[in-house]
C-alpha cells in the first residue's frame, strides 16, 4: 500500500482542471437605444429624476449593468444593475434618483460575472425643457444680431428641424427621430424645433440658467410670427382665422399655429419631460386694435380669455393639468397697447400655475424695425436684455412652484418567434408607427401592435389617447433562427455528488436544460458520469440541443478488470485506488487517487507495461 507518506519510489502530482473561456462572438453587440446622445430630461423639484435606458444586445447575457459618470453638475452613480436576465435581445431600465447634471451614461453586459461589453452615450443631461410660444419677438429673426451660448460644455440643447409650410401652407407633420444639438452657433440656419429660428435670446438664457442651477437647459420653440392670441385659440380646436397682416387663413392651415405648440407637448414633453411654456406674444393683437374697425379689436377681456382657453387646451391635449405657464407682457408694434397688457395681467395666476413673465414693452425704444429686438453692433442690445429679463423673471419663487412634469418611460418590445418566423410585440393600448431603424413616424410601414419584419432593427412610435408619442427601444430581429448554445463546465471531472457548474454560451434567448432547470448557469451534482444537453429558446422557436458530459469518480474504487494490450486507462478516485487486477504487456494504465493506491495480491503488470500509480491528486474538487 502506498500513502502520501511511504509513497517514495515514484511520486508524480498533476493538477488538471477545466478553465472555462468567456469568449465574445465577434458579431457580439450591445447598443444602447435609449436615450439619445445630448438628451435632456426634466428635474423634479427636489432637483432628481429618474434616467430610463433601453437597448439590444446578441448572445448570452445574465445582467445589464449602467452608471452615470458626472461631467458637469450632478453626482455620479456607480455600477447598478438596471435588468437582469435579459431575452429576446432587448433590455429596459432605470436609473433612479438622478442629480441635475450633465453625464457621461455608460452600460455594460455581464456574463458568468465577466464583463462582456461597454457601451456608452458621451453626454446626457437632467436638467430643465422649457417651450417658447408666442410670436416673432420669441420665434427669432434672421441677421438681428442674436448671440450664441458661451457654455463650454454644450450644455443649451435644441432640435435643429422646423414644420414645413410649402407655399405657406403648413403641413400637419410629425416630428423627425430626435438629434440634438448644441446652440453654441449665432449663424443663419439655425432652426429650434418646432418652429424657431436662429439662436436668438435662448442660448444667453441658457448660459443665465446654467449659471444659477448648473443643470443643462432644453428649448423647444413653437413661437410663430405674426400670430395673434385669437390664431392660437382657434386653431387649437381647428377653427379658421386669419392672418392680422397677410389676410387669408393663418399657415393655410386651421390647425396652426397651436399645432407647434401641439406637437411640441406631445411629442418632444412626452418624451423629456418639460417645466413650463414661456409665452410672449401681443404685437398683432396691438396692430389689432389700431384698426380703424373696433370690431375687430382684442379686449382685455377677450386677450384673457383667449389666452386661458389655449392654456387649457394645452394642459388638456398633453394630459399634464397643472403644465405651467410664463406670460410676458408684451404689446409694442410701434407703441404699446393697454388691453393687451391688461389682459396679460389678468390671465397671470400663480395658484393655477400660470406665472408671470417679463415686461418687455419699455425694451429698446425705438426698435430698429418697429417691432422686433436687435443687438445693434456699438449700440442697444434688445435680444441680449430679452433673455435677462426672462432669467430675472424665472426666478427662484417660480422654480419652487412650476410644476415639472418627468419624462414617459419608454415601454420595452418583445421579440417573439412561432413557426420559424420572428415577430415583434408592443404594449396594448397605444396607436402604432413602426419604423425601421431610427426612422422618423411618418415613414411607417405598419400600424399593428405585432409585426413580422425580417431581419433587421426596429423600434415604435406609441401615441396615447391625447396624442402624447413615446419612440421605444430598438429591437433586432436576427438573420436565423436560434443556435445552439455552446456548454462548458467548470470541471470535466468531479467527485460523485459534489457540485459542478454548467455553462451555456451564446444565446440571446432563454436556455433550457435537460434536467429541466433554466438559465445560462445550472449546478448539478452528478452521483456518476452524466451527459447534460441544453437548447436556446426565443418565443415557441428553439434550437437543436448541445450536450456536454460530466466525468463522476468515486471516493474509493476497486479495480478488479484486465486490461489487454494497446489499452490506455486512467483511473482516478477522491480518496484511495486498490487493484487486485492484471494489467497485460503494452497496456498504458495510471491509478491517480488523492490520499493512497494499495496493490493487493492479485495485482499483475507484466513486463512491458506502463503503470503509473499518481498519489496527491485524484480527482477532488479542490485541486
């Protein structure tokens, strides 16, 4: 008998075991699909919000991890698990409690606890959306002067596209896929979604902003020139009205201008959330009432009125009843006008959330033109003194009391897969827009709640009832049904009943096993060698299985078999090997036990043969 410590003629100590390889597809990707690079999500009060992501991946993942690395503002947040056994390819989830700030969003998939892949959004933002509405003193005019943002961040974001109007008939169109941009540009070209143009008086305000709160500053502007206070009534219940210096239907189109407005809340608002709309308007309703026909003059009575009615409808086409409101007072088109201004006054009402804004009438007298601010090189600067007046006006009293409204969070896809085919499903209750990609919702190409595209990636548009619209996650669809997925073990060899670890690679689905458990990992206790199979599984489609076998060794075995010659065994056991056996000329036998081999009488190797007896080793789980 030999033990570990008589065991001296010949002592051999192999450690053997089963490294197991996490290794990446090279077709392997994570993406993040929401949010945007350069968004910017509403605050609540209390200066946090909560950071909703969601994105695809390919292959095995057990976890999607994100964290917030703060570049400007804002506290950063360390790695957080935001979904945890993922299928389908897609993930959705959140990040809660998020400081006001600019940031660097980073997310990562995790497998068998070894990171995979990171992704990252170079810059997004919790800070503060406002919307412009009004007229051409707030819509911005071309080659006036107008200044950009200082901000050396690029912390003002705005959406460089406006609503067509061909011929000056403006169209009832969607917004494109959103693409934000730094206003820190004073040039011609300049267009802030839905309708602004140039920089004007919002990337100072931005930089007044920044400045006090240190929180990045969105602007969505839905001003429009021209407009008078009866134009934004009617047409926000699709009435016709005319235009107060061009005659004929204003926009040549019964929906505008609140359309702007429209589109601005339930587009842009549902999806960043929003603070307040900055209304500044009244310059043609004083162009109004120096007509010659007192009929058509605006009363004060008649401006409030007009002007509570647009706000209602606002409140109510967004489904956001408490949205705030700043209203300047504003008149001046060569000289100023008491109703306008006395109507402005009696539609502010800080109980119903409706603020009060700048006076403006007194700013710049006279204008260059008449009517509209300028920054004259040398001289006045009207546009610059706008925004100073707007940042005095949003003051601290108005930030503790305008109600800010979250962004929606966006719903997560399905990916499903019946009969060979791939299908995607979206929640219930919506109206549907697929798009391929990033597609803009008008170029759809199915309106049903489930689609079967073929391979490719997709996302949805969802309206709700009042017409709020939220763009999901991407989903990608793959090019071929699920393959099987690639096992490895901890060890290939344990001691019987002693727990090893299965691992499936590869599968973007859900992996089944065929001890009926579910799972990229499984631990089984095999009591002898046992062969384990597992398959991928999208939906009701699954793939063919892989099989992989697990080697159980005994504490103690008794070898009582010959073995011929040209045989090559190893027999190993976690404790001790006695052979009372015959081993014939040319056979290649090792005995590898952890404590002791004992040769009992009995025992033959005959010349020529190779016999190894190994003492140390064995096949315990702890080498």
């Amino acid at each position: 008998m030999y033990t570990k410590s008589t065991f001296v003629l010949k002592f051999c100590f192999f450690l053997s075991f089963v490294n197991l390889s996490i290794c990446q597809n090279a077709q392997a990707q994570l993406a993040i699909t929401f949010p945007f690079e350069g968004a910017v999500f509403q605050r609540n009060t209390s200066n946090l919000a909560t950071l909703n992501i969601g994105g695809s991946y390919t292959g095995a993942v057990d976890r999607i991890e994100a964290r917030l690395t703060s570049v400007s503002g804002g506290n950063s947040l360390d790695w957080t698990v935001i979904h945890t056994n993922p299928t389908g390819g897609t993930f959705t989830g959140s990040l809660f409690g998020v400081t006001g700030g600019w940031y660097t969003l980073e997310v990562r998939s995790v497998l068998f606890n070894n990171v995979l892949q990171t992704v990252s959004l170079s810059r997004v933002g919790v800070g503060e959306v406002f919307i412009i509405s009004g007229q051409s003193n707030v819509q911005g005019v071309e080659n006036h002067g107008n200044k950009a943002s200082a901000d050396v961040q690029g912390r003002v974001k705005y959406v460089n596209w406006v609503l067509p109007c061909p011929n000056v008939v403006c169209q009832n169109a969607e917004p494109p896929f959103p693409q934000f941009s730094a206003l820190n540009s004073a040039a011609s070209g300049v267009m802030l979604s839905p309708n602004g143009v140039s920089s004007w008086a919002w990337g100072e305000l931005g930089d007044a902003l920044i400045a006090r709160y240190n929180v990045p500053i969105l602007f969505l502007n839905t001003a429009a020139s021209g407009s008078t206070v009866g134009n934004w009534s009617r047409s926000s219940d699709g009435l016709p009205s005319n235009h107060v210096q061009i005659g004929g239907q204003y926009g040549g189109n019964i929906n505008f201008p609140y359309y702007y407005l429209r589109k601005a809340l339930n587009f842009y608002a549902a999806m960043f959330g929003v603070r307040a709309v900055l209304w500044h308007q009244g310059e043609s309703d004083s162009i109004k009432n120096h007509n010659t026909d007192p009929n058509d003059n605006t009363s004060s009575a008649e401006y409030r009125d007009s002007l509570q009615y647009v706000i209602s409808r606002s409140r109510n086409h967004s489904n956001k009843v408490l949205l705030s409101w700043a209203i300047a007072r504003v008149s001046y088109f060569q000289t100023t006008n008491a109703e306008v201004i006395a109507g402005q006054n009696l539609t502010i009402s800080p109980p119903n959330k409706i603020f009060p804004g700048p006076d403006t009438d007194n700013l710049q007298i006279p204008r260059p033109d008449g009517v509209h601010l300028q920054n004259v090189a040398g001289g006045i600067q009207g546009i610059s003194e706008l925004a100073n007046r707007w940042n005095t006006s949003l003051d601290n009293t108005f930030f503790a009391n305008a109600t800010p409204y979250a962004a929606t969070t966006p719903p997560s896809l399905t990916l499903n897969c019946a009969s060979g085919t791939y299908s995607i499903t979206a929640p219930s209750g919506y109206q549907y827009f697929w798009v391929n990609g990033n597609g803009d919702v008008s170029a759809t190409f199915s309106n049903n709640q489930t689609i079967a595209p073929g391979p490719g990636t997709y996302r949805v548009y969802l309206k709700d009832i009042f017409g709020n619209t939220i763009v999901t996650p991407s989903v990608t669809v793959p090019n071929s049904l699920p393959s099987p997925p690639s096992l490895s073990a901890s060890s290939s060899s344990v001691v019987a009943g002693q727990p090893v670890t299965l691992y499936a690679q590869g599968c973007m689905g859900s992996v089944s096993w065929s001890v009926g458990q579910i799972g990229n990992s499984v631990v089984q206790n095999p009591s002898q060698n046992t062969s384990y199979s597992a398959s991928c599984s999208i939906g009701g489609c699954a793939s063919i299985q892989s099989s992989i076998q697990i080697s159980a060794c005994p504490v103690n075995t008794t070898v009582t078999s010959s073995y011929a010659s040209g045989a090559t065994i190893n027999i190993k056991a976690s404790n001790a090997i006695t052979g009372v056996n015959s081993i014939n000329a040319g056979a290649l036998v090792t005995y590898d036990a952890k404590n002791s081999v004992t040769l009992q009488p009995g025992f033959v190797a005959e010349k020529n043969t190779t016999f190894l007896a190994t003492v140390g080793a064995g096949c315990s789980n702890s080498n």
